[in-house]
C-alpha cells in the first residue's frame, strides 16, 4: 500500500517569553510518521502528550508560539510527495478540506452558532468549488448527507438545536464534504457519551469503507482504537514509543506504558482491584532525562534514566522504543 | 512578600509598552503641576497681578494673559481642579457601578430587571440637556466641585454596571463559585472574595476612562458658561476665558493654546495608560503568567 | 440499614423557547431512590438525561417543581440548605474550574473548615487539614500557597476530594469525578472513593455515564433516560443481566479494548436534545429494539423484577 502523508524527524514547540524568560515546550518532539492510503491508522496518548499538537503540525497549522524547529511534512497529492512546509501560504489554503480535513475536539469550534448548519456547509462549498447556482450547492449537499444515512433536515437547524452526538457527526459530515484523501480527526468523541459515541465511530467507519481514504484519529480511550482502528501508535512526552497493526498492539504490547493503557481500565463483570500509575504525566519544558516515562514505569532499569530509547522494528510491522530486558 | 513581587513585575512589565512609557512622563508632569499650585505666589482668582499680554519668556514661563495672570500658575491650579472633579465623578461612579452590576448579575430575577431598567434610563436620558438645565437652575450648587462630580456620576455608572452585570452573569455558573457555596460561604463574602478579583481590572480601567470623559464634559460645561464659576481656574474655564477675551484675535496664542495642548495630553495619557493597562490585564494573558518566574 | 439519603417523586420541569414558542421539558419525571450508610450508588445515563439536573436539586442549587429531599431522616426545606451542606459535599467534573484561578488552593480550604466552626485557630485548621490531604494522598506542601494552574488535573481533582471532606459529610455527590482526568490517574482516584467508603464509613452519589467504573466502584446503580429511572438494582444484576432495552444499549456501546469484539449492529441516535422528550408513551419507544404498539401510547410502570426495578412494557404484569 502506498504511503499518502509522510513526517521526517518532525520537531515542533510552543516557544513562549514571558518577562524575560523563555520556555520552550517541547511538544513533537522529533516524530517519524508514515501513513499509508486506505487504513485507520489511531494516535494513543494522555493529555499533555503532544498528539494534538501532532496534528496541528500535520496540518501545516503553525502558528506563534507554535513553532517548525525541524523536519519534514510529506503529502502524496496526484501521485507525488511535496514539502508541505515549502508551500505558500495559499497553496496550503487549497489543500485544506480538499486534500486533507479536520475535526476538531469540541464541535461548536466549526459550527458557527449564528448560522444554519446549511450555511457553514455552503461557505467550504464556495470557497472550493465553482458551482452555476446555489441549487447545485445545495444537490452536493444533499447527496453528501445521504450518503453518510444523515437526515436532510438538519441543514435547516442551527447548531444548538442539534444534540451533542449529532453535531458532531455534522462536523465530520463537513469534513468530508470535499471527499479529502486525509480526515485527522482529534478527541472526537471526548464530549459525548457512549451511545452517541458509537453513532460518531459508526459514521467514521462507514465513511473509510465507501471512500477508502485515510482516517488518523487522536485519542486517549483505548477502546475506540480497538473498534475503529488498524494501526496504530502511543506516543508519551512528546514521542512515539511503540507502533504496530492495532491486534497486534492489543494481543503483544511490549511498552509498559501501553501495556498499563490496555489493562487499566475496568470491564464489566470484573471487581478485582486496579491500579493507577504513580505520579503523573511529565513536564514537557522539562522532560525526565533519558527515556521520558523512566520515573513511572515499573520495569525501570539504570539505563533507562541515561539513555533515549530509539523506536526500533522489533517484529515486522511493530516497533518499540524500549530498552530490552 | 509575594504582593511586593507582583507589583515590580507588573511594573516592569507594563513599561515595556511605549505607550504606557509616554503616557506615564506626561501623568507625572501634571502632578507635578498639581503640586506646586500649592506654593503659587498668585491667588488664582485675583487679576492684574502681573502685567498683561507678555508672550513667553523666562519669568514667566507660559506668558500671561489679558486679565494679567501668569498662565503658568493658572494652569497648575487647572490641572489641579480637573483633576479633582474627574477622581471624584470616577470614583463615585465606580463605586455605583460595582454595587449595582454585581447586584444585578448575582442575584438575577426581579432585582436584576428593576436595576437594569434604572441604569438603562439614565442611558438614554439626554444628559446633556439634562446638566445644562441643572448648572442653570442650581448654579451655586454645582460650582462646588464634589457636587459637579456627583452630578456626572450619575449619569455614567450605568454602561459599565451592564458590563460588570454580564461578567458576574457568567461567573456565577463557574464551579468554583458552586464550590464556595458548598464552603459555607456566606453571600457578601463570595462577592468580595471570589468575584471581585475578576471584575477588578475591568473597573481600573473604566475608572480612567470615565475620567477623561468628565474633564470632557466640565470642559463642555464651561465653554457654554455653566458648571463652575469662571474666575476658578479648571482646564474647561481657561479655555471658556481665553475665547471670551478674543485671545487669538489678539495674538496672545499662548493663553488659548495652554488649555488646549494640556486637554489633548491629558486625554491621550489617559486613554494610553487604559488601554495598555487593559491589554496586560486580559485574563487570558493573566493566566498564563501565574507560576511564570518564579 | 439506615438511609443517608432518599429522593421522592422528584420532579423538575423547564419551560424553553421564546415567548411565542414555550416548550415544557420534564427533565426529571417522578424519580426515587435512596442511598444507605456507607453504599456508593451510581446515577447513571447519556447527557441530558436527568442526572446532573438531580443532583443540583439535591445540592440546593436549583428548586424542585415538586418531590421530597431527605437527609438522615429529616426532610429539606425550601431555602434551607445551609444546614444540610455540613453532612452533604461535592466534587465536580472539571477539577481546573473547581478553584477560583486567582486564589491560592489551601484558600478555600481554610474557608470551609472556618465557617463550619470545624476549628478554632489556625493550627487546630492546618492538622484538620492535613488528615484529609493524606487520606487523599496529597502533601500539604503540594497545595500550601499553590495557584490552580501550578497543579495537574490528577491532583486538583484529589484537592477537591480533600476539601469535601473536610465537614466530614456523610455523603458525596460526585458528578463525573473522573472524566476529565488521564486515564493513568483514573483508577487512583476511583479507588480512594472505596478507600474512604471503608474507612469512613462515606456515601458517595457516583453520577457518570461510564459503566465500567461504575461497576468498578458501586453497590447499587439506577439508569435514567430522558428524566425517568427506567432500570435500578444491583449493580451485578442491572449491568451483567440488563433488563430494560436501553440499558442493553449503553452497555453494548461501550468500546472494548479488544480488536476481536467489535461492534455488530448499526444504531440510531436522536437528531435533536428535545425530540425525544416531548414524546408521549415511553420515550425510548423511537429507538427500541424490542418497540410494541403500547410503547408508543403508554407510559410503561414500575415493576420489579429479580430485585430489580425495570419499567418497561417487557415486563409487565411479571412479579417478582
């Protein structure tokens, strides 16, 4: 399978003065990513680990303090790799929402509340395609929705009216409106609750399967990657510490920090005691020397606190970065 | 120790806007000027102390007008009674305007339409007419300052109790102000405690920004010959006198352009120290910089 | 055993919309239950289904339309609260707006221990203090002079905890405690509510719609939709044998993480917060997948079944 976005070494960080003295969070912070056309490819990680950050980067959305310290940033658009970050300002524009789309956490940041919804779809319609007459836009519009089994008459309401579940799945509606090869999506699901949950992962999933094109979606609920995803990643403080095909991360998960995400968490039917990790979730101005997660993990060893892990294959398709026992 | 901390950073920082730099000089001329009209050698309201009509020079340093005063001199107790009358409509307009927003914006229901409907009145009321009718009818009342002051509190608390109304509206629904009722925490406490602190910055800077509309309207007043006595000397009667006395057709520039120059200074000091003091104190930016250099 | 807490036939209902459009929302319709001695019941249903608007009616934050309120045996007047809030606390979901931004943390500590008269000088407060900090597993140092923004959401959650027990209440109403905290720091803060359960003897009101930590912590647990209790009992029976067809629903929805146990069945959510409502009869006769003709004319009643209070159409006329 082809790749269609790739990253290089991408290192970027929110770089902020205040009287004088300046702190640099290190956010991404020197990611490797290669995604390929046609899979759900799932983005594991707390707050404060730097995956939203990641997809603003991917996005080619850099914006003070924000800053591109290093790297590369590929898509594969009519067959070719081009340098994202060598593009003009309006060249990326055009890419956006056409080539590749993006859902943000909280709905109401890409619903306008003044508008019908209506309105927010006909603005990208607009600005991307040359239509004769409204009627047309409106046709697009409509099939759109039948295709993702959305009823047409939530174009006429406005944003407040529509319930958590829903608004969201319009949001990603807008997404895909220009049936864009790359969908990021971050957190989409945080704000709902679980039966308006999988209505959301439902659509995701049906929209992959008509269009095949590439879903990368963030999110910390370990349980929606084993749904919707086939591959996937965890990345802490930062970096990526293991990526592998989503069963296989779930059958064999080498970090201690992803076996800890996989069992953590309660099941139905089971009452024996859990435990959390100690301590909490590392500074990213000041991560621990070594590898990030040393001072948290319970198969720490001496090496760990002096030396970076690198994200090494340790089996095809699955690589770690963790020193072996 | 950690308040003294804040106040040299606040410093510190703030002068690093060039408008607050500015604005902050010239402040500190006018008090200046505010400090010695207490030792003048001229009685403010006397004429003909000094000859008439002598451009500026070394001795006197502004000149003198027709009346034979020293526009120097003049102008310190100007600026000084200004002043006066702007701090005292602020301060009391402030006051009103913190009581009643808060009021209104806490308690919600009836007590919050009965008092938004008064303040929306005194919004539209014709003030100017309003102050004209009043300086006419009691005009040995509002020759005294405080009085003039009260008079032009009045009719500007309202906007900014409608801005401190819809602030306390939002902060009411926070979970930290649930929290202090749960604490025990009785009503006028929360208040002072929890809710002041976020209306505060919103207050210092309508403060000075109702005061450079109070000069503006005592110089209003006193060019249409009302308000305060003309022979006490204030910024708005200055300018009433020289115009009076046909300065410029005289070609004494200097007594008509004193309380000009000094009424744009004022405004523009004022309004920069506002608006830089406004941008530092967005909370936004506050936030961010609690726990910052430590 | 003795009741700490019971609800009876509460009800609240909200009028929406312009003057020239008034909508009446029931958002919660003829609700009971009760809570007992050292017992974590959990409340629990989608957003917008009754159980946060419940639980500010038993905080005294908003006035019931009708319905009683009753704590250790004495029932909750109008106005009146003040004189509960020493036995009953809470903790909400978001721990960063649960402190004032502008004020140091240990602010409010001191506040709740002297307005309730818990101490008498300022040392008698900082022991008080103290022993709930430890109980929750935090320093003092870690919260002395500390701004909001200085703390992670992990232990400005356990902050809030410590300060609820401060009055030493006998119950806690926590609504959606964990939510918003890393799923590392989750459980640590799931299992002080059963520490404190035992060692204190504490109630703790878990609202939530996550069923797995419910489950996790709870005795008891009542699911609501759209206002109404539509299952109560156990929380073995109501979340491993689930009656009612919502309930099935919620429990199925959740993501399991494991890639062999995906979803089979397609759903359908509500289009909009109000439709499903203002309908008569059961109103999750939309959705149902066992839907019969009375659902949708009908409001369904109350029958227990197997110890459990399921009211659904399914049911009735079965005893238990």
């Amino acid at each position: 399978m082809s790749e269609v976005l790739k990253t290089e070494n991408l290192k970027a960080f929110y770089i902020l003065e205040y009287w004088g003295e300046k702190r640099v969070i290190k956010a991404v912070n020197n990611v490797n990513l290669s995604i390929k056309q046609n899979e759900i490819y799932g983005i594991a990680g707390e707050s404060g680990c730097g995956k939203s950050t990641l997809l603003k980067a991917l996005l080619a959305n850099l914006d003070p303090p924000l800053q591109l310290i290093d790297g590369k940033l590929f898509y594969k658009t009519n067959g070719d790799f081009i340098d994202v970050f060598s593009l003009t300002k309006k060249e990326i524009k055009n890419l956006r929402w056409s080539f590749i789309s993006y859902i943000p956490q909280g709905s109401m940041h890409v619903l306008n509340p003044v508008k019908k919804v209506k309105d927010s779809f006909l603005e990208i319609l607009e600005s991307h395609i040359k239509a004769k007459d409204i009627k047309e836009y409106f046709d697009l519009m409509r099939e759109h929705l039948k295709d993702l089994g959305l009823s047409p008459e939530i174009l006429e309401a406005y944003p407040h009216q529509l319930s958590g579940g829903m608004r969201q799945r319009v949001v990603i509606a807008l997404a895909t409106l220009l049936h864009p090869q790359v969908i990021l999506a971050d957190e989409p699901t945080t704000a709902l609750d679980v039966v308006a949950q999988r209505a959301v992962i439902q659509l995701l999933k049906d929209i992959q399967e008509t269009f095949k094109n590439t879903i990368i979606i963030v999110t910390h609920d370990m349980g929606i990657h084993a749904q919707l995803t086939t591959r996937m990643s965890i990345m802490y403080a930062g970096k990526i510490i293991e990526e592998a095909p989503t069963q296989e991360i779930f059958k064999n998960p080498i970090h201690p920090y992803t076996k800890y995400l996989i069992q953590s968490l309660p099941k139905i039917g089971e009452k024996e005691q859990r435990e959390g990790i100690s301590g909490s979730p590392p500074s990213l101005i000041y991560p621990p020397p070594g590898c990030a997660f040393h001072p948290r993990c319970p198969e720490a060893k001496p090496e760990c606190a002096e030396e970076e892990p690198k994200l090494i294959e340790v089996s095809p398709q699955h690589k770690v970065a963790c020193f072996p026992n | 120790m950690k308040k003294v901390n804040t106040v040299k950073s606040l410093i510190y920082d703030l002068f690093k806007d060039y408008r607050f730099v500015v604005a902050f000089i010239i402040i500190c001329i006018f008090i200046l000027l505010v400090i010695l009209s207490f030792f003048s050698p001229y009685n403010p309201q006397r004429m003909y102390q000094v000859p008439s009509g002598l451009p500026p020079s070394f001795k006197y340093p502004l000149g003198t007008n027709w009346l034979g005063q020293d526009v120097f001199w003049q102008l310190t107790f100007a600026v000084k009674n200004s002043l006066i009358i702007a701090l005292v409509t602020a301060f009391f307009s402030r006051i009103i305007a913190v009581i009643i927003g808060i009021l209104a914006g806490y308690k919600g229901g009836t007590t919050d339409r009965v008092i938004t409907t008064i303040g929306d009145t005194t919004m539209v009321l014709p003030f100017l007419i309003i102050l004209i009718a009043i300086s006419m009818i009691l005009k040995d009342w509002t020759n005294n300052f405080f009085n003039l002051g009260i008079l032009l509190a009045f009719f500007s608390w309202a906007w900014d109790a409608r801005v401190i109304r819809s602030q306390v509206l939002s902060l009411r629904e926070r979970e930290f102000v649930k929290v202090a009722v749960l604490s025990g925490m009785p009503t006028i406490r929360i208040i002072r405690k929890q809710l002041l602190p976020h209306v505060l910055p919103i207050v210092f800077t309508t403060f000075i920004n109702n005061m450079s509309w109070a000069i503006g309207m005592e110089i209003t007043l006193a060019y249409l010959g009302l308000g305060i006595d003309p022979t006490v000397p204030t910024i708005g009667t200055m300018l009433q006198t020289a115009i009076y006395r046909q300065a410029l057709f005289m070609g004494l520039w200097w007594w008509l352009l004193t309380p000009i120059v000094t009424a744009i200074l004022l405004f523009v000091a004022l309004y920069w120290i506002s608006v830089s003091l406004s941008e530092y104190l967005d909370p936004r930016a506050r936030f961010q910089r609690i726990g910052f250099g430590k | 055993m003795e009741k700490v807490l019971e609800v009876k036939n509460l009800k609240k209902i909200y009028s929406i919309g312009s003057i020239f459009s008034k909508v009446k929302i029931t958002a919660v319709d003829n609700v009971s239950f009760y809570i007992n001695k050292a017992e974590t019941f959990t409340l629990a249903g989608e957003s917008g289904c009754g159980k946060t608007t419940t639980a500010k009616i038993i905080l005294g934050f908003e006035e019931p339309t009708s319905g009683d309120i009753i704590i250790e045996d004495k029932p909750i007047q109008k106005n009146k609260f003040q004189d509960f809030r020493k036995k009953v606390q809470a903790v909400f979901q978001n721990p960063f707006e649960s402190f004032n931004p502008l004020l140091t943390i240990d602010d409010i500590f001191y506040e709740t221990v002297f307005n309730y008269k818990m101490a008498k000088n300022k040392s008698h407060a900082e022991e008080i203090i103290n022993e709930k900090l430890k109980a929750v597993g935090l320093s003092f140092d870690e919260i002395n002079g500390r701004y909001p923004t200085e703390l992670s959401g992990g232990q400005l959650q356990r902050a809030s905890i410590a300060r609820s027990l401060l009055t030493n209440p006998s119950i806690l109403i926590a609504d959606e405690p964990v939510s918003m905290v890393d799923a590392s720091l989750r459980m640590s803060i799931v299992n002080l509510f059963s520490k404190l359960k035992k060692e204190t003897g504490l109630s703790v009101l878990y609202i939530t719609h996550d069923l797995a930590t419910a489950y996790y912590v709870s005795e008891r647990i009542a699911i609501m939709f759209r206002g109404n209790i539509v299952e109560m009992g156990p929380v073995d029976k109501v979340l491993i044998h689930p009656k009612h067809p919502y309930t099935q629903l919620l429990i199925e929805s959740i993501p399991e993480a494991d890639p062999d146990k995906k979803w089979k069945r397609k759903i359908s959510i509500a289009d909009t917060e109000y439709t499903e409502y203002l309908k008569t009869g059961c109103k999750f006769a939309g959705r149902c997948q066992n839907v019969m003709e009375t659902c949708k004319k009908e409001e369904p009643k109350e029958v227990t079944v197997d110890n459990v209070i399921v009211k659904c159409h399914l049911y009735n006329g079965r005893r238990a």
